[in-house]
C-alpha cells in the first residue's frame, strides 16, 4: 500500500495521499448525520463513527482511512470532562493551573475508557482490509494541555505559558500524564488494527524554539520513543513549527508533517541535515495551505503542483494539506487535488 511504502521512503507508483479532515462538514452526506446526533454522540457509536470514516473514501480515491475521532476523547477517562459548543469548540470545566488541580487525574485505560474508538477502529479495518492502511491518531502533550489549562481554544496561551515558567513542576507532571496516556491509547488503536500513527500538536507553534525544547520536547519524545517498538510508521505533525523543524524532528517517529509556511524542499532540507545519519532520514507529510482548496480549480492544482515540484519525486514523500480542511471546502477541488496528485509524474 502506497502510504505504507512512503512512509518508510520506498518508491512508489504515485505519491500517495490523505487528507487531514478528510470526514467532516464539507461533505453533505456528514452533515446530514450530524443534523441528527451531535459530534460526541458520532464518535461514540462505532457503526456512526465507521460509516464516517468511510464516506470521503466512497467519494475520492484517497490513499488511507482515519478513524472519526477527537484528540480530546481520551481526556474524560483521565478525570477532565469536556463538551462541544456551537460556537466555542472545544469546553473543559475541569481546567488545570495549579498542582491542586491534579488531583483525582489518572492515565487513561483505553478499554475501559474509549472503547467506541477502538470499536471504530476494528469496524473500519474490516472494510478496508488490503485495500487501504487506517490512521490511528492521538493530540501531542502540549496541545492537549494548552485546552486543558486554557479550558478551551485560546489566542495568547497566556495561562498554558504561565504555568510553564511560574510552576514548571506542575507543568512537567501534566505532561507526564499525558504522555503516558497518549502511549497507552495509541498501542491500543495498534492493538485494534491501526497500521499508521498520527500525532498532532496542532498548536506548538505558539512557542519559542527555547520553550519547545526545554519543556515540550522531552514529553513529545517520550511519546514517540513509547510507540516505537509498535512495528508501525508515526507521523510527527507539528502545525506552525515551521521555524523549529530540525528540533521537532529531534523528538522521533519516521515521517515528520509540515505546515505551508515553508516550501517543501526547505523544509525536506533541513530535516536531511538533522537527521544523524543518512540511513535514518525522515519522509515528509504535506503541505499545501488548506485554504488553497477555495479557490478556482485551476489554482488548486497550479498550487499542488508547486508541493508536488518540491518533492521533486523523492521517495517518502507524502501528500497532504499543511492543516486541516476546512467546512467551506468544495468537495469537486478535493476530488481534483487528489486526482492531480495521483496523475503528476516528476520530469
Ligand atoms: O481527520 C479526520 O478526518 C479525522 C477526524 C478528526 C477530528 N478531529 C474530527 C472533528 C481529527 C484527526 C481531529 C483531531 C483534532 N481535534 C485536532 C488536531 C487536528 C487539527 O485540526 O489541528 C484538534 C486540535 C481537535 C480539537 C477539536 N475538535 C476542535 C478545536 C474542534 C472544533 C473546531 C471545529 O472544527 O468545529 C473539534 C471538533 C471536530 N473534530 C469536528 C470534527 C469533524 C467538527 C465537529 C462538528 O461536526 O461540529
């Protein structure tokens, strides 16, 4: 399977393809789902949750599966309960500032505490057997913590980097625990029948490359150091990292997700160049803008082409957007980027 093949930069016979967010709003068939269950209440019904999965395959010829999910869903287990609101995302009530607030916090059990997700996961991978890998995925540490001490999305991350320079111990233990409960959770998506780990620290880009390495770096690590031996490729996506790459490359897995703020080849660059040796470089995952896909078709493919030119054929080239799509995306420039994608041949 292509993505497979990349991600362990074999060549392959087109340059594979996936897309963050490729279930979700834009597609009627979710929106006429959702008119009827919440999101929550999606994830939490397998059936509801593979037929998800499902639908951007059934429409583009997409080269792998990710379980309908949330980095989030993890975190009621471990005592922090969260909802969904119309307008704000992402609520956590039980918001994380002071060593107190830690209390009654445990590693999550994924058996006991997201069983749908691994429900979800073994319903997809029936279906998709031979045909196409499935993505398990899980949020970074400190993506996770920013919405457990912000209580929610956030500008400044005024209170996640307070308590990272005021009370750093207690910053530590959180990421402590999230780590260990991101390590358990991805095995157990591996156990259920994920061939492919994604991890994403959506919002690290908010740091400087000295916070980042001091305080966040060791936990990502530890993370991926955790599920190394799971005889599956991780893919490391750090949104907004693009000034820190060889630093996020330092913290492990195989293919390293990059955002549009950098040109590939850049990007690819200096990755080559933090790698320790050349046997053990890193594929790469991305990176057009998301918002590219708003524009007339011609365009969308104008800037495909450029990634695509980037890579310049290279093996362990992956493509995807630099983030996720977005609800306003028309599904006619989905079905043309991953045509375009699938048609390019380096010359
Ligand atoms: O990629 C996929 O197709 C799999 C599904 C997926 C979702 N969330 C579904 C979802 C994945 C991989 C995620 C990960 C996730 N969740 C991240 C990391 C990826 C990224 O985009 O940076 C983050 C930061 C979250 C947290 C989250 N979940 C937010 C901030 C929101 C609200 C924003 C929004 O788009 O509404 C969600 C909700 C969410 N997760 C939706 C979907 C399809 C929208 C739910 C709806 O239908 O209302």
């Amino acid at each position: 399977m292509r993505l497979l093949d990349a991600c362990r930069r074999t060549p392959v016979d087109a340059t594979p393809v996936w897309l963050m967010r490729q279930a979700g709003r834009y597609l009627p068939e979710y929106r006429a789902i959702r008119e009827k269950l919440s999101f929550i209440e999606m994830c939490k019904r397998p059936e509801v949750a593979a037929e998800v999965t499902l639908q951007p395959l059934a429409r583009f010829e997409l080269d792998a599966a990710i379980v309908f999910a949330d980095i989030l869903l993890p975190l009621e287990g471990m005592g922090i309960g969260f909802r969904f609101t119309a307008g704000d995302g992402p609520v956590i009530d039980h918001t994380v500032r002071s060593a107190a607030d830690l209390e009654g916090l445990r590693v999550v059990r994924p058996r006991e505490d997201v069983p749908y997700l691994l429900e979800t996961i073994r319903l997809v991978r029936a279906e998709i057997e031979g045909k196409l890998p499935l993505i398990g995925f899980a949020g970074a540490p400190f993506t996770l913590a920013s919405y457990i001490v912000e209580g929610g999305h956030s500008r400044h991350y005024a209170e996640t980097k307070k308590l990272m320079y005021g009370e750093p111990q207690t910053f530590a233990r959180l990421m402590r625990l999230l780590a260990d409960s991101v390590v358990v959770c991805l095995q157990a998506q591996v156990e259920a029948g994920a061939q492919v780990l994604q991890i994403f620290d959506s919002w690290v880009g908010c740091l400087s490359p000295y916070d980042y390495q001091r305080l966040v770096l060791p936990w990502t690590k530890r993370v991926l150091d955790g599920v190394s031996d799971l005889d599956v490729p991780v893919i490391h996506f750090a949104n907004g990292a693009s000034a820190m790459l060889p630093l996020v490359a330092r913290a492990g897995g195989d293919v390293v997700g990059v955002d549009w703020r950098i040109g590939l080849d850049e990007a690819w660059r200096q990755l080559d160049e933090a790698a320790d040796t050349p046997g053990e470089r890193y594929a790469v995952q991305g990176n057009l803008d998301p918002v590219a896909l708003l524009g007339p078709g011609d365009e969308v493919e104008a800037r495909a082409a450029d990634v695509l030119g980037r890579a310049r054929g290279r093996a362990g080239h992956i493509f995807n957007l630099g983030h996720g799509l977005i609800p306003q995306t028309p599904p006619d420039n989905v079905r043309r980027l991953v045509d375009f994608v699938h048609s390019w041949r380096d010359s």
